[in-house]
C-alpha cells in the first residue's frame, strides 16, 4: 500500500487537489509549483494546524475558481474535513450546499470602499491572476552567454545589462528597477565581463547572503558542468567557518574567486585589507551594492558602514591606478530610490566618474491596495480579524512594535490561528531564518507558518515570491516604508492584496517612530562627553556609540542619538569617519577590557577625524547644528504627513507612492532626461481613490527606460564614412537593391570599426566581441543606446520620420562626436514617406569600399 504522503503521478492540478479534498490526505497532490495546492494538504496533517487555519485555505481555493471561471464554484470534501470546516464555516464564510459539499460566499464588507473585489488575491495561480508584466525581450548574445537565458525580463533590466557590461572602468551606474526586474542578473553581468577578477556584492542582511549565493551556486553548475556544487563558495558571513574564510582569501589573491557576498560590515572590516590587495593586484573588477536605499536610510544611522562604503570604494579605486589597473565598475541597485537618496548615492559615489543612472520605475502591478479607519482600537481588532478570515495565504501582519505583536499573537491563537510565527528586532537571525523557512511549502518541507506577525524588522530578505496578503494593523511613518512592506507580496508577478488599516491610536504610535533630532546644546553636551571618553589608537580617534555617561537621554535610543549625533557631524564636515579594520577592534578590546565600564559590542565603536577645532563651543552648535536640525525635522514630518494621509478612504495611494519617489531639480541637474523615469506613472486603477472615480487598472506593460549611461572605449570610428555620406549629423543613410547580400558584410566590417548596436535581419552569424546589442527585429531613435548603430530595414519597411530629426537621436548621447547611426535602406526605401533619393544616401557598396569590408 502507497504512503499516504506520497504525491499522485502527474495529472490535471485541479482535479488532483479536487481527489484529495475528497480524501481527506489520500492520495497527496503531485508538486504542481503551486503554494496553494501544496500548503492546504501540509496545513490538514499539521498536528498544529488548526480548524480555522484549514477553512481559511480551502476558502481561498473556492474562491480561486469562483473568480477564475466567473461563477460560482463547490467542492466535495471527505467527511472528517467536513467536520472541520463546520467548526469555523462562519467565519470564513463558507456554506455547506448539501452534504459534504462546500462553496465560499463573496466577502464585500460594508467598511470598505465600494468597487473592486477584495479577495482578489485568490486569483494567484491562474492565468487571470498574473499581473507583472512580461515582454520578453529577445536577449542579446552577451546576456544569453553568461546567464543561460535567451530573453530579458523587463526592458529595464535589458538597459541596466546594457550599462554594466559597456561602462567605463571607475564608473558608477544606479540602476532602479521595479521588483521582480531580475537584479541579479545584472550582478552576474558585470562579472562575467572581468574573468579572473572578483566581483564583490554587498547585502543588508545574512538572508539575502545565502539566497544570492544560492543562485550564484546555481548559475555556476550550470555554466560549469565539472564543478562541485557542495564545494562553491561564494558568501562571507560573520558565521562562515575559518576553512571556508581561508579558501576564500586564496582564490581572491588568485583571481579565481568569481563573486563574493557579504556585508557593509564584514567588507570595511574583515575584508578590507585583503581586498585594497586584491585591487593593487587588478584581482577586482566589480562592486555591487544591492538595496542601495540603505546606504542612506540605515547608513545615516544604525549602520554607518553602508557609508563608510564609499571611503572603502574610493580607496580600492586608489590602489587599483597606483597598480597600473582599471578600477572597478560600481553597481547600486535599488527598487526605491527617493531625491534624497539619488542626491546622497551620487555625492558619495559619483567620484572620479562618470556616474549613471539607469532608471526604470514602475508602480508595482501586483498588489490591490485597500484602506480603512476605524472609530478605535477594538474596531480595527475586529475588521483586521475579518480580513485574516478572508484573504489568502500566506500572510504578514505588519504592527509597530514587539509589544503589539505580542498582542496580536495572543490574539490571533484566541480566535483559533494555529499555523503562526512572530518576527520583531528582537527576535534572533537563526529564529527569523527558521521562521522563513516554515512559511515556505515544498514537498520536502511542509510549511508550518501561514501568518507571520512581524514588525519591520520582518523586511528585507524576505524573498518567498508567494505571499499573497499583507496587513498593517498600524500606520507607517513613511510612505516609503508601507510601499516597501505592501511590496514582500505578490513577488511570483501575481495578483496580492494589501491592507492598511488604521485606529486613532496609530497616529501617536507612528509619531514616536518619526526621526527626532537633537537640540543643539543637547547635542553639544552628549558630544563632550563621546569627546572626553574616547580612546586613541596611535593618531587616531575611537568614540563608542553606545557611551551613556553623564549624556543626557539614557536608555534603549541611546546608540541612535550618538549615531545620529556622529552622522550629522560628519554630513556638516565637522567630522570625518575613519575605517576599521579587524585589527583596530583587538586593539580597542585591549583599551577597554575594563568591565566596570559596561562598554557595548566593539562593533558600536567608530572611527573620527575632527575637522574643526569649535565644537566645544555653543555657537557652533546654534549656528551649524541648529539649521541641520530643522532640515532633517522637517523632512520627516512631511514624510510623516504624507504617510498620514493614506488613512483616508478615498486616497489616491498610486500619486501618494509616486509623487514619494519623484526627482527634485537637483536630481534633474545630476543626471539629466534619465531623471524622467524615476517617477512611476500612475493613476493604477487598484487604490481607494481610483475606484471611487471609478478609474480601471490600464494594460500592464513595463517601463522603457531612457538608454543613456556613459559608454567605454573611444567610439566608432567611421569618420571616413561620414565624410562621404551626404548628412553631416551622424545619420549614415546607405541604400542597396539586395539588403540580405549587403548587411551581414557591412555588419561585420562596422564592428571592426567600433559599432556595437545592431538591429534588423542582419543574416548572418555576429562577430564575436565581449559584448554587442542586438535587436532581431529595426529599432527607432527612441530605442538606441550610447553606442554607434547600424540598422538594417528589409524592403516594404516603414521608417520613422524621426530618423531625420537629430534631436531624436542625441537623447541617448552625451553629445560624444564619434557617435554615429547607420540605416541600410533598400533602394526604393522611404523615411517618413518621403522617398531618400541618391542625394541623401550612400551607396552600401561604396560604403564596403570604404570601410575595407
């Protein structure tokens, strides 16, 4: 007899899990790659699981195939999941049609905004409930090479690919793109452009470590079919074992260490003499830095090695010239770059230069964002009660603080949750891996988690793709941070649901978390006391950051005050950070062994240079301190307003999200018409006010960026063939009677002359280079990168007028002169419907004379 858990051979998904509801566990669905089919038959043989966690399921299931198929649907259950489902039948609404036949009522609570379908997420899984936005884009050969796939997801990710892989040595690109993009393949991009040479990739937290090498460790087995999986190394953790440490550091000597990830922490400290090596040698070719957001919103406070990153880059730059190397390309990712944060990536890291911005935002498509404001505390209790009995798993309910999550822990178990885990800032990273773990359903590893009460803290790294409900039982002090928790749904590119559901209470709650800053005499004597207990090694400057005697305002925020303190110093050239390393914290250990000083972790100790010789005095302060105070204040209370106008239940979130990450004039002046693209379009058809003016969700199609980064490499040179065509703008119109004899010989002649875009039937098989664009199919101007082009346009094409319109062109260019387009026409070619008589073109034959093809 067959294992009750043993999966049923291959079939319809639908009618496997319709077999089982029948059962009741015998046979088990096969893995289809469905979360749902998957996790109700986990959830039912869960000793823990309960009633109410089963009915919850099999409500979403029912409610899968009632909007799916645009009707009501009902299931036979076996009998003893029959009983179970009586128990709770009310409260997830659910109806017993006869015996052991069940459907699920549609849920329109009155509280909430007519239109729309609140339990839309159940739709995740079928074809109707996709909603990220695929073109598919045919890959160019570059990327099919290094990452196995023949298409690119998103035309953003195709520019940001584009970027890395033709940017100049030393250069910085930021590259925002929307979740789901597929960043880290842009990472293996710029890797695969420097064999021999290590790639660092720099991630917030331990979880993301792990997952990047994971794929890293992927990737390689494939493109490497004699390596050993169990034996690739490619992340450096504060638990790492010292044999692993130390195989790394030889192979990063060696040049044959691809990829490395680790921390801001680990990169300025254990890392940094071995890699500022490394660049002497020309043993480093990249630096990423992924989430690049933190480097100013954790780095300006309780991280400040996400900014010390930057005095580590300059430095690696440094030593690779003095070696006679190229520097390394820098790369900073993010999915959420504000004007403050685009103003301070580029004032840290734009030096030597050039610095670009690649940039591709999109409101996400996935989510259905809902909101509601209750008259107190013990009505919010119950609609978000209401919502967690009717919205699929898995879920996250976002509170503001441990206590809270305690609460509703208690809470939620009260009103019959089982399959429930906690995750606030104080719970451990071996607890916050573990409880991701259980959220995820595999064979293998039956999920024991479908709802996660979680504070912030429960943010990044959370990469499960199928959650598909998130709840704030809180109001976000920033748009920035709801945007960013809404969006750990809906990461498989299907349809979430997102809540935001507040009480008078919140707004209390939210304002403590908004940023404080001190006072200018209260800064000035917290300052005199960090000053007077420092320690020196050598000629330099130790202060702890978690020094509390004799400053004022003692207690839990202690250590934010002081970082907040140095930062702001440092951000007014009062004060210059100093790197640590490895060696600085055993020497500081030695000076503060004594344990009648209660000092902290060593890691809270900082490294300053003053710069100024008044800080002891209060006119400073008044006259500094005091005006960087207000700006800082100021800042947040505008985020904190914005945020708090979300709770209206006729809010246009999609403009509130959007106008959140719009480019100021200074972000305009840094980077030019790629600016235009950082704000996402809206309205999104999916929020509260668009469905009370009743506007829809336009068609999803992905963002086409701007495709404008500074280019490597001193151009095309195709000055000679310039001359003899008859426009002098860098528009080459060459005409033939035989277009498919004429373009593989003229493409293959102009790659030896510098060009590296091409698009339209080349016919024939490209000239190997490191890297070349290709588009299969003729482009416009819209569509061309800083590189010289040739297009080729078979007979009976339409060519646009805007060929013939410079302006046109030179949005891609930085006004480069050796910048040059050339189109292959067929004799009888039009552009624009004006016919391009021999006067306006060149012969192509002529041309191949020309360029010695």
């Amino acid at each position: 007899m067959a294992d009750s858990m043993t999966p049923t051979p291959l079939q319809d998904p639908d009618e496997q899990i319709r077999q089982w509801l029948s059962t009741a566990g015998r046979p088990v669905p096969a893995d289809s790659g469905d979360d749902l089919y998957l996790r109700l038959p986990q959830a039912h043989a869960d000793l823990h699981g309960s009633d109410l966690d089963v009915a919850v399921l099999v409500r979403q299931l029912l409610r899968r195939w009632s909007l799916r198929d645009d009707r009501p649907n009902a299931v036979a259950t076996a009998p003893d999941l029959s009983t179970r489902l009586r128990r709770v039948a009310q409260t997830a609404q659910l109806r017993e049609q006869q015996d052991n036949v069940w459907a699920a009522l549609p849920w329109n609570p009155a509280w909430l905004e007519p239109g729309g379908v609140p339990d839309n997420a159940a739709l995740a899984g079928t074809q109707q409930g996709e909603r990220f936005p695929h073109l598919n884009l045919e890959a160019d050969p570059f990327f099919t090479r290094c990452t196995g796939y023949p298409r690119y997801r998103t035309p953003g990710q195709r520019s940001a690919c584009r970027a890395v892989v033709s940017a100049p040595p030393g250069s910085t690109i930021i590259a925002m793109l929307p979740t789901g993009s597929g960043k880290t393949e842009v990472a293996l991009c710029l890797a695969d452009q420097h064999q021999y040479q290590v790639t660092l990739i720099i991630v917030p937290t331990v979880a993301l470590a792990y997952d990047f090498e994971r794929r890293f460790r992927d990737h390689w087995v494939r493109s490497h079919p004699n390596a050993r999986h169990g034996e690739l190394y490619f992340a450096w953790t504060a638990s790492t074992p010292d044999d692993v440490r130390d195989s790394i550091r030889a192979r990063v000597s060696e040049g044959r260490q691809p990829l490395l990830v680790t921390s801001p922490e680990s990169m300025t400290r254990a890392l940094r003499q071995l890699l500022q090596d490394a660049a002497g040698a020309g043993r480093i070719g990249g630096m990423v830095v992924d989430e690049a957001h933190l480097v100013t919103q954790w780095g300006r406070g309780f991280r400040p090695e996400f900014r010390t990153l930057a005095d580590l880059r300059r430095d690696l730059l440094v030593q690779a010239t003095q070696g006679g190397h190229p520097g390394p390309v820098t790369l900073l990712l993010s999915a959420t770059l504000g004007a403050f944060e685009l103003r301070d990536l580029h004032r840290l890291f734009a030096e030597p230069g050039p610095c670009s911005l690649v940039a591709a935002n999109a409101l996400r498509a996935e989510p259905d964002l809902w909101t509601a404001h209750s008259q107190d505390a013990p009505q919010r209790q119950q609609r978000v009660l209401e919502v967690l009995a009717h919205l699929p798993r898995p879920a996250i309910l976002y509170v503001t603080s441990p206590a809270a999550a305690q609460e509703w822990m208690s809470t939620l178990r009260q009103a019959g949750y089982g399959r429930l885990a906690q995750v606030t800032g104080r719970t451990s990273a071996e607890d916050r891996a573990r409880v991701l773990q259980d959220l995820r359903s595999s064979p293998q590893h039956p999920a024991s988690v479908d709802l996660v009460v979680a504070t912030s803290a429960f943010g990044l790294g959370i990469d499960y793709p199928h959650i598909r409900t998130v709840v704030h039982a809180c109001l976000p002090e920033t748009i920035d941070r709801w945007y960013q928790e809404l969006g750990r749904g809906g990461r498989d590119g299907a349809v979430s649901a997102a809540f935001l559901l507040t009480a008078p209470p919140d707004i209390k709650e939210a304002k403590r978390l908004v940023t404080k800053v001190l006072t200018a005499p209260t800064a000035r004597d917290r300052w005199i006391d960090l000053w007077s207990h420092r320690r020196q090694l050598g000629e330099r400057s130790f202060i702890d950051l978690q020094d509390s005697r004799g400053a004022p305002a003692r207690g839990s925020y202690n250590h934010i005050w002081n970082a907040q303190l140095v930062q702001g110093l440092v951000e007014l050239k009062a004060l210059q950070r100093l790197q640590i390393d490895v060696e600085d914290l055993q020497d500081l250990a030695g000076l503060v062994a004594d344990p009648s000083e209660h000092h902290h972790d060593l890691r809270d100790w900082v490294g300053v240079s003053l710069q100024r010789g008044d800080l002891m005095a209060l006119e400073f302060w008044e006259t500094h301190w005091t005006p960087w105070q207000k700006h800082e204040s100021t800042q947040a209370r505008r985020a904190f307003e914005a945020a708090s106008a979300m709770a209206s239940p006729d809010a246009h979130a999609c403009q509130a999200i959007a106008q959140a990450y719009e480019p100021d004039q200074e972000v305009h002046r840094l980077f030019g018409p790629t600016a235009d693209y950082v704000i996402p379009s809206y309205p999104c058809g999916r929020c509260p006010g668009c469905r009370k003016q009743g506007i829809t969700a336009p068609a999803e199609l992905p963002t086409h960026p701007l495709q404008r980064w500074a280019v490597t490499g001193p151009g095309a040179d195709l000055g000679d063939l310039a001359r003899m065509a008859p426009r002098q703008d860098g528009l080459i119109l060459l005409k033939t009677d035989d277009v498919a004899a004429v373009a593989p010989r003229l493409a293959h002649a102009l790659v030896a002359r510098g060009v590296r875009h091409l698009a339209g039937p080349i016919g024939a098989s490209l000239p190997q280079q490191e890297w070349l664009f290709v588009d299969l199919s003729p482009i416009s101007p819209a569509d061309l990168t800083p590189c010289s082009s040739f297009v080729v346009y078979p007979p009976a094409s339409r060519v646009p007028a805007t060929w013939l319109r410079h302006k046109s062109r030179l949005l891609s260019r930085n006004g480069e002169s050796s910048v040059f387009d050339v189109l292959l026409l067929p004799e009888d070619g039009t552009i624009g419907g004006r016919q391009v008589n021999r006067d306006r073109a060149l012969d192509a034959m002529t041309a191949l004379q020309i360029l010695g093809g």
